[in-house]
C-alpha cells in the first residue's frame, strides 16, 4: 500500500453539575468496585444507561442531564459486574481535554486501564504500530497546518493567496477529506451541498486545488490530521490479520458527541467494530454546530435503523442550570419549528427539565455601542463577584473570536484577571512546567520529609516556586503566575479527596492532562468564542452580541445554516449554571447609527419594550421618567417578593438620610445601585464596593451602614 491516501470502501460496512456528587466514597485505586453502589449514584435514565452492558444503544441527552456521568458510570459498571475487562475498552470522544476528563472520571471511580481517546489520537497509535508491517519503513511527519500546502497549490493555479482566501481553501480541502470526497469527484459533491463559490472560486477549480494539496503533500513526504484517518482505514481494508488483532483488543466502544461524527470517522468506527454491536452511542441533535466541517448528525438519528434492536435511553433531567435558564434554553428551540399547536422542539431534540432550585431571572441588558456594550459586562462582571462568584466560575461568550478584543481591554483596564480560550496553553507556561519538575523531584527525592497529605506536600513545594496562601493584590505577571500555581494546588486538592493521591500520581495526572490540553481551573473571567465553549459549564455566563449580523452571523445562507446558529445560541445559553446575562450594542461605534436589532432567536423572550422595528428610536425619545419607571417594572416582574422588599428598605433608609442631611435622595445612591444592592445582598464592604454606583466616597461614607441594614433584614427574616 502507498503512502499516499487511499481510497476507502465507500460503501460503509452494513452493519448539573448533579445535585449528587460525582464520586463515591472510597473508589480510589485500589479500592474494590461496588457495582450496586455505582448504579445508586444515579437517576432512573442514567441507570438505564449503565446497565445496558451488551448489544448497541444510542443515548440522547440533552445539555446539562449528566451524559458523561452516564458513560463512564457505565462502563465503571461493566468493570464491577465483570462484563467488560477496562483493558478492552475505548471511549472515543472529540476533544483530547474531554477524553482526559473521561480519564479522570474514571480514575475517580476506580477504573484507570480504559482507554479514552479522541479519533485522531486512537488512529494515530495505530498507525504508528503497524506501520512498520504494513507499509513499511518510518511513518511520516504529520502536517499541523494545510495553509502552507494550500497556499503553494493555490500560487500554481495563479489564484490569490491572501490569507482568507488561503483558509477557506484550507477549510474546503478538510471538509472534501472527511466526507471522503476525492478531487475527481469534489465539482459534483459540492454542488450537491450547496458549497459553491468557495473563496470566489468556481468548484472545477477548487477540485484543482485539491488535486495540487495532494501532490505537495506527496513530494514534501507528510500526511495531514485526515490522513491518519484515512491511512487506518486503508491498512484495516487490506490487512485482515491487523483487523482482527484491533478487533481483539478492543470489544466495547463508546462514543461520546455522536452528533458530530463524520463520514470518515464513522467508517474507521465500522471497521474496529466489524460486524460486532457492542456500541454506546452519545449524542444531542441541538447541540450540531460543526456541519460546516463535515459532521452530519445523520448517523445519531439513524443509529436505530443503522442497529436493528438498538436501544435509546433519552436523558432529560437538567442538573446544570436553574428552571429559568433552562425554560429560556427550551424556548429558543421550540421556535425553530411550529405546528399546529404552537412552537415544537425539532425532531430528536430533547426537552430539558430542569432538577435544579429556582434561580435569578435571566438579565437582558441592550447597550449603545460596542465599547458600552463592553463597559457593561465589566459591571456584570463586578456585580456576580458581589454576589460571591469567584471570577474562574464567570464566562464571557461571543459568536467570533475578532469580539474579543474590546472585552480584553475592558477588562484589563478593570484589573479583572481573565483567560482567552484559544490563547497561551497553561501546560506551555514557564512556571507550570517547572512546577512539574520540582513536583517530580520531590516525589523522587523527598520521601523521607513527605508527609504523604496531597495537599500539604503540594502547598510546601510549591512555596518554593513563589506560591503562598494569600494572591498577589495586584493584576499583571505576578499576579498570573499566582493564579497557575494556584490551579495546581486545587487539583491536588481535588486528587487528595477523591482519590487519595500522592505527588507521583500527581504528576502523572498532570503529564496526561498536558498530553490532552486539559488544564485546571485557572482564577480569571474566560473569553471563548461559542464555538469553543461547547463541553463546558461555568455558574454565571455574559452572551454577549446575540443581535442580527452577529448570532446569527451575516456570513449564515439558507435555512440550514440558520438552524445551526440557533443551535448555537442553545449551546451558549445551556453553559450557565445559575445567572445569565444576555446583551447586544445597537451600534459598533459611538455615534454610529443604531441599526443593530435583538436576535431573532430571541423574538418574544427579550423585553417587550425591545420586540418591534423602531425600538431603539423611541427609546431615545424616552424622558427619563418613563425610562426610570421601565426600570422599576423590569425589577418588580424579575426578582421575588423578599428582594423587592429590601430594596424598599434601602429606599427608605436613603430617604431618612437624605433628610438628615438635606440633600436629594439620589445624592445617597440612586435606585439602580439600590436595585443591585437588594439583588446581590453582598456582606463585606469589598464586595459592597463591586456594586456600580457605590465609590470610594460612598462606601467610607455610607457602607458600614448599608451593611447593618442587610444584616438586620436577612436576621428578621
């Protein structure tokens, strides 16, 4: 077999965070798997899931309902039972830090020897083993990135090579490789799924373009992320004795986000599994937001008719957020369809219910421009932290990553820490590898003066590298460098209590997390895109630009690539645990004329006051009477009867010292810090001073004050 990509068979073979803990007591290693235990840390669904040990079934589970928790629960399950030896397992998932989560889960519970890959990873070890035997010789360099090859074939065909144009046609060359499309045949397909007019260019020459990336390839002697792929399949077609020899150590297979498989992956999945059925499937149809690369939701909802007698167990118990993010969450969906009797959720989909107590009303907040706009989720940001939510625990999420910029600013400017997703690596930071060193060295080394607590070995080691109980007061380098240190001593933490770990699992555990980019908590506000977000939680997040242009974008063509934006949006709303903010600018700059409308996603759930064309012009006819009583009826009709109340305490004291010193009540504080105050309830005077509106001044002026109000109204209570 060549080197060069082969042809594959393109026939296909024809076969919250819970309310419970995550972790049962005493599952470290070591410690004797109680399947009867495993099955009562889960709700009714789950267990359904656990227990189905043999033959293939498809697991629907909506955002929040614990799908992870499922899976690994079930296969720690088949472990305890002795159906499956952990050994013979591989849980297949998209994204090397969700495998090394897998990992950990399952170290957690006492199952360390399952292998939890991504595709390109399983692939990759693969090939890598039988390449001296079938192919011979040394496996080629990987190629990281297509642009340089891309950019060389587009130059030959005289076409530009400017660096959009240069990504949409790297961009095209991977979605041609995943769909098992070839360059002969490219002209055809695309046309076929509507991706015509690609970077400018007709399909004919784009097929060229293709043809051209396969020759450099060849001549420079690499193979691309595709090809491991498609070289696996290819020595699994022709070799039938390396087939069975990956077919005897692996027996069970799970895949996690199924939704997003594509056609190359689903048949290098075919092909371990030959014509076995012994196939876990994960998967949320509202959660498909990559079909632009390829991936199809087609082989989840087909699963039952792909496996005659598949089972499917639905997830929709939602651990993750509160009734009112969930309700905004389902609502968002249903609108993507009406029948007869009003809006319905699209086929597949799952309608969420949430497990959770009530929380706050999901806050709407319309802003000026983007630098106001900007200004604003800084005083979001504050008011959370107010109220007690540590800054890693916050998320600001936005449709591109070109958005970001202005909140970076904001923030900096702010002296509020944060994290762009997409930035420097934690695991490539000078002082976390040298943090992994002394670690070694201590475990090594040091036995003798251990005292064998986790948490306290950590702690003096680290104290070494700069590491103290008590941060840095200031923002910047320092500061940062705390906050990595830091993010190691909770993971020791964490390790000490769920698993009774010492400095040589530590290390280990963070060896494989940086094999898999799976860094721990970091203090900071994180910056991600929507796209990158996906997988994650955070207790509050800010989604800001959900107007027209931006979510969905203006690049969005057709109906289908509408639907994935609302889909999208679904995905950012179900990453908040707790609070919600959702905000858009009317304009970009200051000044600029206010064209910008709310999402359509979002008609009939934003404000009244924001639902008809012409909004943001009366708006500005608004006197501030009517602006101030729109205030107090959006108060009143989003926050319960004990908060409004104390926000009338806090009227009346104002006005009492108002009095007292002859001034106007608004002098004191005006009615929106009043608001924020009742909202938040914040107990110490740095968090009073977070609240915007509430100073320097104010706060030696009045704070102390404030404070005895609160506490007097939480004791009369």
């Amino acid at each position: 077999m060549s080197p060069t990509t082969p042809r594959p068979d393109p026939t296909g073979s024809p076969v919250p965070k819970p309310a419970h803990s995550d972790v049962p007591r005493n599952t470290h290693p070591g410690a004797r798997l109680n399947a009867a235990g495993l099955l009562e840390a889960l709700d009714p669904d789950q267990r359904e899931v656990a227990e189905h040990l043999e033959g293939p079934l498809c697991v629907l589970a909506g955002a929040g309902t614990g799908k992870t928790r499922a899976i690994t629960y079930r296969i720690a399950h088949g472990v305890a039972t002795g159906a499956y030896q952990a050994t013979q397992v591989l849980a297949v998932t998209f994204t090397a830090r969700a495998a090394g989560e897998m990992r950990s889960r399952l170290a957690d519970l006492g199952v360390p020897g399952v292998q939890a890959r991504t595709f390109h990873a399983a692939a990759l070890r693969q090939l890598t083993y039988f390449w001296p035997t079938a192919i011979g010789g040394r496996r080629p360099d990987i190629q990281a990135h297509k642009a340089p090859l891309v950019g060389a074939a587009a130059r030959r065909l005289g076409l530009p090579t400017d660096r959009a144009t240069v990504r949409d046609l790297a961009a095209e060359v991977e979605w041609a490789k995943v769909t098992m499309t070839l360059p002969e045949d490219y002209a055809q397909a695309a046309i076929a799924a509507g991706r015509t007019d690609v970077a400018g260019q007709e399909a004919a020459t784009v097929a060229q373009v293709l043809a051209l990336y396969e020759e450099a390839k060849s001549e420079r002697g690499v193979i691309d992320f595709e090809d491991v792929l498609l070289l696996t399949i290819g020595i699994l077609l022709d070799r039938d004795d390396i087939a069975s020899q990956v077919r005897g150590q692996y027996k069970h297979f799970v895949v996690d986000e199924y939704q997003d498989v594509s056609p190359l992956q689903q048949r290098l999945l075919d092909l371990w599994l030959g014509h076995r059925r012994q196939l876990c499937v994960v998967g949320d149809v509202s959660q498909t937001i990559y079909s632009f690369t390829g991936a199809t939701p087609a082989f989840l909802t087909g699963f039952t008719t792909r496996y005659e007698g598949a089972r499917t167990v639905r997830l929709s118990r939602d651990y993750r957020s509160t009734p009112q993010v969930v309700s905004l969450a389902n609502q968002v969906l249903a609108r993507s369809r009406r029948g007869g009797d009003g809006p319905r959720l699209p086929a597949g989909a799952v309608e969420l219910v949430a497990q959770r107590p009530s929380g706050p009303a999901v806050r709407f907040k319309t802003y000026d421009d983007d630098l106001a706009e900007a200004e604003g989720v800084v005083a979001q940001v504050r008011r959370l932290q107010a109220a007690g939510v540590p800054l890693s625990e916050i998320a600001i999420l936005y449709r591109t990553n070109s958005q970001s910029e202005v909140f970076e600013q904001a923030l900096a400017g702010a002296q509020i820490g944060y994290l762009v997703r997409g930035g420097e690596r934690f695991f490539e930071r000078e002082e976390v590898k040298r943090a992994m060193a002394v670690i070694l060295g201590a475990a090594r080394t040091e036995k003798a003066t251990l005292t064998g607590d986790l948490g306290l070995d950590v702690r003096t080691v680290l104290s070494r590298e700069g590491w103290s109980e008590e941060p840095p007061a200031p923002r910047g380098a320092v500061r940062e460098r705390w906050d990595a240190l830091n993010a190691l001593v909770a993971l020791a933490d964490e390790m000490a209590q769920n698993r009774g770990a010492d400095l040589d699992a530590l290390h280990t555990e963070l060896r494989e997390r940086a094999d898999a980019q799976n860094a721990p908590t970091v203090e900071g506000v994180t910056l991600s895109s929507l796209h990158a977000a996906k997988g994650l939680e955070w207790d509050a997040v800010i989604l800001a630009g959900a107007c027209e242009g931006l979510l969905p974008i203006s690049l969005a063509e057709g109906q289908a690539a509408i639907e994935e934006e609302r889909r999208l949006l679904y995905v950012g709303v179900t990453r908040a645990r707790e609070h919600l903010v959702i905000s858009y600018a009317r304009a970009r700059n200051a000044g600029g004329r206010a064209a910008r409308k709310p999402s359509r996603f979002l008609d009939g759930l934003w404000p009244a006051v924001q639902d008809s064309r012409g909004t943001s012009r009366r708006q500005s006819r608004q006197s501030a009477k009517e602006r101030s009583r729109q205030s107090a009826a959006d108060f009143e009709a989003n926050n319960d009867p004990r908060t409004i109340a104390l926000f009338e305490e806090l009227r009346a004291w104002r006005s009492d010292v108002a009095k007292e010193r002859s001034r106007p009540a608004y002098t004191v504080f005006a009615d929106a810090t009043l608001r924020d105050i009742a909202v938040v309830k914040p107990t110490s005077l740095p968090r009073l001073s977070l609240i915007h509106g509430v100073g320097a001044t104010k706060l030696q002026e009045y704070g102390s004050q404030v404070l005895a109000l609160l506490r007097e109204f939480e004791a009369g209570d």
